[in-house]
C-alpha cells in the first residue's frame, strides 16, 4: 500500500483530490469520564486540527477510537458516545455517531456521509480483534475496518506502540498517511533523541522504577541531568540504604537503582534525589483529611509513606531545571490530585514553562496534571498526548503504528 508522511501526500496518493473519498482517521480519544461527564478532553482537542483539514479538503472523515479497556465486547460505561458529543463542540458541526464499529450501524452511517461531514464509529476494543494477539483474528477485523474507507490516516499516538488491527493491520490495507498530531509528535521526540540542546534534563516520576527501567537505561547516555521523584523516588532511596516507612517500594529493583547510580556517577550523568518529603500516614481518601508532614529524605517514619517530594527538593529541581535548553518530564512528583501533596509537581511545571528552549510534557499523568493544576498549555514547548508512546520511542524501541507506515 501507497505511504505517506502527511496529507499532501495522501492525496496525491488518491488522485489528487480528497474530495468525496471516505478517509479512516485513528484518533486518540481515550479520555476520562465521571459517569458520561469528560473531566478532561485533551485529547478530543488534539485530535481536532488533522480531522478539521480532512473535512477542508472535502473527505468524508470516519473516526475510530479506544475508549478505556472493555473487554472485546460492548460496554456501556466506555461507549465513545459522549466523546462524539464534544467532538461536534469542538468542530463546530454536527458529528454523526455509529453505535457499532463495523457492523450495520457502522455501514450505514458512513454510507450516509456527505463531503466535508465526520462521523465517530463505536468504541473499538468493543470488538476482540482489535486487541487480538492471533493475526488472524486482528486481519479479519481489520478487513472490516478497511473496507469502511478508501483511504487511512493515524493520528492517535498514544496508541502507535500497540500493534492493533486500527493501528497496525488497517494500514497495510489502504493508502495511507501520518496526521498532523503524530508527525508532530515524532519530530518532538527526535529533538529529544538525536542531538539534543544543552544542558538536557529528564525528570521522571509516577509510581513504579519498573515502568521507567527502559528510558533511564537509554537517557542515561544521553542527558546531562536525571532528577527523580514521585513514588518511584523510595526505591532509589531505599538503594542508598535509608529507611522508607510504608512509602511504595519495589524490593526487586534495588540491584537496578544501585546500578544506575553508580553507573551515573562513573559516567558524569548528574541523579538527582528529594532531599526531603510530605508524608503521611494514610493514603489520600474521602474519608479522612490529610495531615502532611515534611521530612528528611532519610528519615522517613515506620508508620508513613512518602506523597510527594518536600518543598526544599521542589526548589532544588526548579533550580537545576532553571539553564536547561531541552527538558523532557514524565510523570508527577506526588499525589498531585490532593492539593496538599501536589507541591512538587505543581514547582516543576512551573519550572519547564519557564525553559528557555524545548520542554515537553510527556504525556500521561504529566498532562493530566498540567491541565488540573491550571496551567496555560501554551506555556510548554509540546505537551504529548502519549505517555506510554513516548517512553517506549525514548528507550529506542521501534513502535509498529510508525514503523507501518513507512511500509
């Protein structure tokens, strides 16, 4: 099948003209919801610009999405109808919405598409090949997929390291092209990768030192500076030998953290560590107000856990942020949803609107807490719509939904 870098290219692809051809576009709409309400719709935003110059060029745009992890089968709660509701908000005209993937309501709502008109097809995980490990299970859906348009655009990419039939499979059976979002995406993650401005800082958070084993392992022979927060921080800690009380610890990981940072130091890599915490001795629930503490780093209670990095660590991370020319961020410094431990990642966001170079959100938790924490997006050099895609290209992986479409 005919690739393409970008929709100029498509269109050449289809004869010079998009007008009155059916076009599937794999959009990330994968948002959260409280019952049907989005509390955030990123991402719907992002997909906008490629699904809006579809429409300007007279295509008749047929939109497939993911929505949470049902099981191969439809299920209400994670049905793509309210994301086609603000989709049409955000386009400013009226999305048609089929409430099957491939089936008769699929058909007969693409069937129904006049040029320059957009419709949202049903959640597809609501179908088992879309995720089907077994090729031929994923082809036959794919099949189906395909035969829905004449041509395909991949613009979701915080799923293009997931080799999935509307991802992978569907590409290999249409012309095809990259959208605006994850070309920009992919040329945001090259500056980070291949000759990156100095000084070049990576911070990383979140929860687990196992989701982010890969990306330390490659960064580590590229950027200049590693600072580390978040839950993954006490096991770091708990490598240097000091006590972490009840904070998240992964006892498997130590070898690994003790290697990493001998193996910073040996190649002149700068780690840096929280010098102090907030805990407390419970868990942020409904139940019950926090009662934050600030504490040494190497002091931390028997009865506490670790939920963010303390503000003497917030300022030490701001500060050695403050020259970076590239920065690339993933993952919260704490428990960033409850105000009283949101102190940290709310400091090092502050920091990276302030870069004088490239800084990127990578998306995620990351994003998620830029928008909450009321920051102006505009204010960040890139702001990723995939955490999961950026971390796998940031460890030199390749990822299928990319490597496809220079097929």
């Amino acid at each position: 099948m005919t690739g393409t870098s970008g929709l100029s290219g498509l269109t050449t692809a289809l004869g010079g003209s998009l007008r009155g051809k059916r076009v599937l576009v794999r959009s990330d709409l994968n948002v959260p919801l409280d019952g049907s309400t989005i509390t955030d719709d990123g991402r719907i935003r992002a997909s906008v610009p490629t699904i809006r110059a579809l429409l300007d060029e007279g295509a008749r745009v047929v939109v497939t999405a993911h929505l949470g992890r049902p099981k191969g089968a439809p299920d209400p709660a994670y049905s793509l109808a309210p994301v086609a509701g603000r989709l049409g908000e955000l386009l400013g005209a009226e999305v048609a919405f089929a409430t099957d993937t491939v089936g008769e309501s699929a058909r007969a709502t693409v069937a129904g598409l006049g040029d320059g008109q957009v419709a949202v097809l049903e959640n597809v995980r609501f179908n088992a090949g879309e995720t089907s490990k077994d090729d031929g299970e994923r082809a036959a859906f794919a099949d189906a997929l395909a035969g829905l348009a004449d041509a395909f655009v991949s613009d979701g990419f915080g799923v293009v390291h997931r080799k999935q039939a509307s991802v992978y499979d569907v590409a290999q059976r249409l012309p095809h092209a990259m959208g605006t979002l994850v070309g920009t995406e992919i040329d945001v993650l090259r500056r980070l990768t291949e000759d990156p401005e100095r000084p070049y800082a990576v911070v990383l958070g979140g929860s687990k030192v196992s989701d982010k084993l890969g990306v330390i392992d490659n960064l580590l022979g590229k950027a200049d500076r590693l600072l580390i927060g978040g839950g993954m921080v006490f096991t770091f800690l708990a490598a240097q030998g000091h006590e972490v009380g009840r904070s998240l610890l992964e006892a498997d990981q130590l070898d690994v953290c003790r290697a990493y940072l001998t193996r910073a130091e040996e190649s002149g890599v700068q780690i840096l560590l929280p010098t102090d915490v907030v805990v407390d001795t419970a868990f942020p629930s409904g139940d019950r107000e926090p009662e934050p503490r600030v504490v040494p780093a190497d002091r931390i209670p028997a009865d506490s856990l670790g939920l963010d990095i303390g503000p003497e660590s917030a300022a030490a991370f701001a500060a050695a942020l403050a020259d970076a020319r590239t920065v690339f961020w993933n993952g919260p410094m704490g428990v960033f949803e409850t105000d009283a431990f949101a102190g940290g990642t709310r400091a090092v966001a502050q920091a990276l609107t302030r870069i004088d170079g490239l800084s990127v959100v990578g998306g995620g938790d990351s994003a998620a807490a830029v928008r909450q924490l009321g920051f102006d997006e505009a204010a960040f050099g890139h702001i990723s719509t995939g955490g999961g895609a950026s971390l796998e290209y940031l460890e030199g992986r390749e990822l299928p939904g990319i490597q496809v479409l220079d097929a």
